[in-house]
C-alpha cells in the first residue's frame, strides 16, 4: 500500500493528515477525468490550491498519489464481495451484493471511473493486485457459488462470469452515467434510476439462478 511521503518521516499531525485527504481528493478529480497518463502534479496541485513544492511534501510522485487511491478504491470496492456470506440465504445474499455494488456506482462514481482508466491502460499499477489479493477473494466466492449450487440452492452455473457480469451491469451506472441518464430522459433520470436499476436487475440474476424442474420429474 502506498504510504504518504509525510508519514514516512514523522508522525502525522492532524493538519498533515487533512492536507494528504485534500491531495486525493483533488487527484480523484483530476484521474477520473483524464486518466493516469493524461493527468500531472501540476493540475492535481491546481485542483487542490496548493503549490506544487507543497504537494510534493506529501506525496513524492504522480505514481505515489494514484497509488494511493487505487489501494483505497480496492479496499472499499471489494468490501462487499468480502461480506458475501456462504451461511447465508443464496438469494438474499445476491440480491444484498448488487444493491451494495449500486449503491456504490451512485456514491463513488468517481473512484468508479479511476479504475475503470487503470483497466482501459493495461492494469500497469495494479496487475499484482488483481492476480493476487482480488484473484485469491474471487477464487473463494466462486467456491461458495459452486456449494450452492451442488446443494440444489441455485442453478448450475460459472461462479467466475456470475461475478463479472454483476460487476460490469452495476458499475454501468457510474462509468456510463451520461449515457445512461440521457437515454432514460429528464423524467426517468434522477435519484430514483438506481432503484429501477436495482429491481430490474435482482430479477434478472435471482431469476436466472433459480433451479428449473426438471421436465417428467413427480
């Protein structure tokens, strides 16, 4: 994890600890705009009312503050899928994992769009990250989706595109925000998207994973 330049040779007082926030707020910006490569010290500097000597007092390098963030975003992003509980109901479970993943396409659009940039270059900062750390998470949920499915809860199914496909329909609605609220319309467009979106897709994933009869069976 990325460690501020100011924590590494002292304690952090509590004015050290807001100016780092107000650096990665303003690099948020900056980065969800125009991506790592299209992004310098000098706008996050602007962006943060800060000269850039003073900047650099905190974070060394561009790659230290995007560092930073990207760790932060891994953490929040994968906290949910961290929640999903193998003891708990299949399709609670999976209805409660996407509305987590909507609420936070609605909350951290931004931080959507950074990540969604690290993976549009080729994953460059986080490739041992998502091979190990995320790889590892997957791996485990996948097998509680194969448990369920094997104890007849859900249908048969590959645990791996289940995962990738609840990622890519709710973080739809914060990569793709424009688009999606110019295509529904003023009317159809404010706050309340999300809920539609949430109820259109718990029916199509908990529809979809619903164990079918099996046909002549008594």
């Amino acid at each position: 994890m990325a460690i501020p330049r100011a924590a590494k040779t002292q304690r952090r007082t509590r004015i050290q600890e807001e100016k780092e926030e107000q650096i990665l707020e303003a690099a948020l910006d900056v980065f969800s705009v125009n991506g790592f490569r299209g992004s310098t010290i000098d706008q996050i500097a602007e962006v943060a009312g800060m000269s850039k000597p003073n900047l650099l007092y905190y974070f060394r390098t561009k790659e230290a503050i995007h560092r930073a963030l990207i760790d932060r975003v891994l953490f929040t992003w994968l906290e949910p899928l961290r929640a999903f509980d193998a003891d708990g109901n299949p399709e609670s479970e999976i209805r409660s994992y996407i509305r987590r993943k909507l609420e936070m396409a609605r909350d951290f659009p931004r931080e959507s769009r950074l990540f969604a940039n690290e993976m549009l270059q080729g994953a460059p900062h986080v490739e041992d990250e998502l091979k190990g750390p995320l790889k590892e998470l997957v791996d485990e949920k996948a097998e509680v989706i194969r448990a369920w499915a094997k104890a007849g809860k859900i249908a048969r199914c590959d645990p791996y595109h289940l995962i990738f496909s609840i990622w890519s329909t709710t973080q739809h609605y914060a990569d793709f925000d424009v688009q999606v609220r110019a295509v529904l319309g003023q009317e159809h467009a404010g706050a309340g998207r999300f809920e539609d979106a949430a109820r259109f897709l718990e029916q199509l994933f908990i529809d979809g994973l619903k164990v079918k009869p099996v046909p002549g069976a008594s």
